[in-house]
C-alpha cells in the first residue's frame, strides 16, 4: 500500500523543545513500521516561518526576518539527522515551492473566497480571533496574552458551505479521529454554531509584506493557517510545472494519508483542512492522529519559567535510540503526560539497559555455550511469542504505539523469568535454546521501527532471515557487545 504520512510544522519563532520531537519521532516509527512490512511511504515534516508572529520575534531580536527563519528551521531541520528520523521531504513555508502551492491552491477554490470585513478579538501567537463570548475577559487561554482588537478588510473563505459534508464524513470515520474523544470534540463544535467562514487573508503592511501575497492583490498576505496547511500539498510538489509528480502519487493515489498532530490544532486539520480540500476538489486525509501534551516535573513547559526541555540535552544524556526509545514507549499519546529526566534516565537505564539490553546480551552469551546447531522444529515459547505479535499488531493498527511496545516489554521481563526458572546457564534442551533465538528473532523485529540500529545489531549477530529456516548456526567466535553503553 501507498502513505503519505505528516508531522504538522512547527513554528520556528522559537527552538525546538521536545513536544516536537516526540511527535516526529512517533510518525517516524509509524513509517519504519509500515516501511518494514514493504508500503511505499512519504514522509513530510516542515516548518512554518510565515506570520505576524515570525515577524516580530525577528524584530525584537534586531533580525531581519530572512535570517530568523534560515536559523531557527535549521534547528529544527538539524533534529532528522540527531534522531534518526526518516522524512523524504522537509519543507519550508517562506520557499518558492511553496508559495507556487499556495498560490495554486488560491485560484482553485476562488469560487469560495470573497470580500468582507473582519472585527475581532485577535492573539498574535495563536494567530486567531476570539469573540468576546469566548472570551469575556480579553485574554488568550493558551498564551495569557492580552487579546488585540482589529477590524479590517481581508478575504473569506466559505467554510460553512461544507460544515454538514464535513460533520457526516467524520461521524461516517471517513476521517477517523484519534482518540476518540477528540472526535466527539469536534462534532460538537460543528453543532455549536461557533464555526464561521475564515477569514483567510491579512494586512500586507502589518507584517511589512512578510508572508504569501494574495493573488492579484498585494496589500493581502495569505492568513498563515491557511497557508500552513497547504504545506502537505506543497511539499509533495503541488503547483510546481515540473516534479508534481509526487502529489498524484503520495497524495491524490495514496491508499492512506495520516496526519501526526498536537491537540492544539485539531480545528485547524479536522475542520477546516477538510473543506479546503473539499472545495478544491482534492482527495481528503483518511487518519488524523492527535496526541496531547507535556508538563515538565507538574508545570506546564515554559521559557519564562525555564523548565524546556531541549532535544540535545537527551542525546547527550542517553543517546539516539534510548531517547527514540522513551518517547515511543512511556508518555500516552492521548493523555497530557509529565517528563521529568529523573523518568527519563530511570527507563534509559532499568528498563532498556537492565531489562532489554541484558536479555540480548544474556541471550547471545548462553547461545554461545549451546549446542552449534539449533534445528528450528520444535515448539516451546511459541504460543507467547505470537500472542505477542498479535497484540503488538492490533496495538499499532490503532495508533497506540505505547501499548504495542508495553507488549514486547512483557516479552522482554517473561524471557529474562524464563531463562532464571530453567536455569539455563547450567545448559537446556534444544527446544530451550531454539526459544532463545525465536525470542532474539523476534525483538528485533518487533522494536525495529524505534531502534533500527540495535536491531540490525541483533539480526547480524544472529544471522537469521526468517523463522521458517530449518537451523540456525550459531557463531561461537565473537562476543556480543551490549546494545546499549
Ligand atoms: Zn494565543
């Protein structure tokens, strides 16, 4: 099957801090997982440099903005190779691919875009209005900002034509929406009635020009959300005259398209994505899988109270692939989740070092002392082991990575009991030590799309392509050197 799979893109007026990291790093194991089973994956991750926001975090550092967005996405853009994730595509808003996306995008659903005057309450960092029903008191709920009042001329977008089409594709799962109680969320705001046209364009002159100029008129900038989301079109080539071949095969014929977002922007991508879409004429997503949030040791994750989390201060701690390891198997995805590095190091070091890596490491040493030659036809652990692979699979079917892998590490703590009750290191049967490799096997595969490195570490030294083999050799000349350091 074909994916096209996505991170949402994070604004770079600030470093990247781990909310972030965990999102690319559980749609990078949802790609490896599905790229292991032979699907034909796109990968997109991106930033977003456009907006007021952008503008005047450029300002107040005595940037220009040009040179802001060039060195916070290169942060974010550094985050691939330090954790090795796998996208095919990063893009940029403030590109010229891009803008030929947007601008493309613009004149397909011109026939839903008109004039009107906008008044509202409005937070520069969320980039959004706010009625005053809303919010009596002024002041933005995320950001604790005072909220700017603005009336001006801009363009519309006739979301509410497509409200009732989008309210019985979702109830349909046509777009499924996970968890399920973000489903619930957004029907019930398209019932509330609090969902109007959007206002899609803003002052050119506010932003000094910074953003997508609206076509045919200059003095509108292309408001960034609307923007932003065209991203998913763009970075497959979508407006570009050569090499949007990707977009007809990644996006309008893919089997899947799953968006990896945060609960912050579900309206954004379950709302008012889909009627962009639906007004261009173009295929619509099929999975949006929104995960919620971090605190920090209690407190919620804040520069002015100092407690970001920065990426590298993991890789320095504990390295690539235990920090892969942390963030797909400990926060739920569905609840607000604490960090703290005392978690963080404790399941570096007990679970992944003491539990996993020991076992491996275990493992290889009492093949070592066993027969040279396991034939692989005798049935001992096996009904476990596929009990494991069964809920393994049906857990990520479902997008619950952490509860696939809490699986495995049950595998994990049963083998390391078994290997004590038969006291192996005092010798076994053939069966026994046939177990032992099935269990090797199998670990390798199943934690793969988090540790590809270790993985192929285990594969090597084992030198098995499949289970149905007749027997396995094993090397008797090297030592295994531990997984993890
Ligand atoms: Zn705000």
């Amino acid at each position: 099957m074909r994916y096209f799979v996505s991170t949402s893109i994070p604004y770079v007026n600030d470093q990247p801090h781990i909310g972030y990291l965990w999102e690319a790093i559980l749609a990078d194991v949802f790609v490896r997982f599905q790229r292991e089973r032979g699907n034909d994956v796109f990968f997109l991750s991106g930033v977003d440099e456009n907006g007021l926001k952008i503008y005047r975090s450029a300002q107040s550092k005595g940037w220009s903005v040009v040179e802001f967005v060039q060195e916070t996405s290169n942060q974010f853009f550094k985050l691939k190779k330090e954790f090795n994730l796998s996208y095919d595509g990063f893009i940029r808003t403030s590109s010229p691919q891009h803008q030929a996306g947007v601008e493309k995008f613009w004149q397909m659903v011109q026939k839903d875009i008109y004039p009107g005057y906008y008044q509202g309450w409005y937070c520069v960092s969320c980039e959004d209005y706010f009625t005053l029903e809303e919010r009596p008191d002024r002041f933005c709920p995320i950001h604790h900002k005072r909220l700017e009042e603005l009336k001006e001329e801009n363009y519309f977008f006739r979301l509410t034509k497509y409200l009732n089409q989008i309210e019985d594709i979702i109830k349909q799962d046509k777009i499924k929406i996970r968890p399920a109680k973000r489903k619930k969320e957004v029907l019930k705001m398209i019932k509330s009635d609090q969902i109007k046209d959007l206002s899609v364009s803003r002052s050119a002159k506010r932003s000094q020009g910074w953003g997508i100029k609206v076509p045919d008129d200059p003095d509108q900038v292309v408001y960034v959300w609307f923007d932003a989301l065209i991203n998913y079109l763009s970075g497959l080539g979508f407006g570009q005259e050569e090499g949007s071949g990707n977009f007809e095969k990644y996006w309008q014929e893919a089997g899947a398209i799953v968006h990896f977002i945060g609960k912050d922007i579900f309206k954004f991508h379950t709302i008012y994505w889909p009627a962009m879409l639906l007004a261009a004429g173009l295929r619509l997503p099929d999975e949006i899988i929104i995960h919620d949030f971090f605190t920090v040791e209690g407190e919620k994750m804040s520069k002015t109270l100092g407690n970001v989390i920065k990426p590298e201060e993991l890789l320095t701690r504990a390295g690539v692939e235990p920090s892969r390891y942390y963030f797909s198997t400990q926060p739920n995805q569905f609840e607000d989740s604490d960090f703290s590095l005392n978690h963080f190091d404790a399941v570096c070091q007990n679970e992944l070092k003491n539990e996993v890596g020991n076992l491996v490491s275990r493992i290889f040493g009492l093949l070592k002392k066993g027969p040279a030659k396991i034939k692989l036809d005798q049935n001992l652990f096996e009904k476990e082991i596929n009990q494991t692979s069964l809920n393994y699979f049906a857990n990520f079917n479902q997008f619950d990575f952490r509860k696939a892998f809490a699986v495995v590490f049950d595998l994990v703590k049963n083998a390391n009991k078994f290997i004590e009750e038969k006291k192996l290191w005092q010798g076994g049967s053939e069966a026994d030590f046939k177990t032992l490799v099935q269990i090797l096997f199998k670990l390798a595969e199943f934690y793969r799309p988090v540790m590809p490195e270790a993985s192929e570490k285990i594969r090597l030294a084992l030198d098995l392509t499949d289970l149905n083999s007749e027997s396995v050799f094993i090397n008797r000349r090297n030592n295994f050197e531990p997984l993890f350091e």
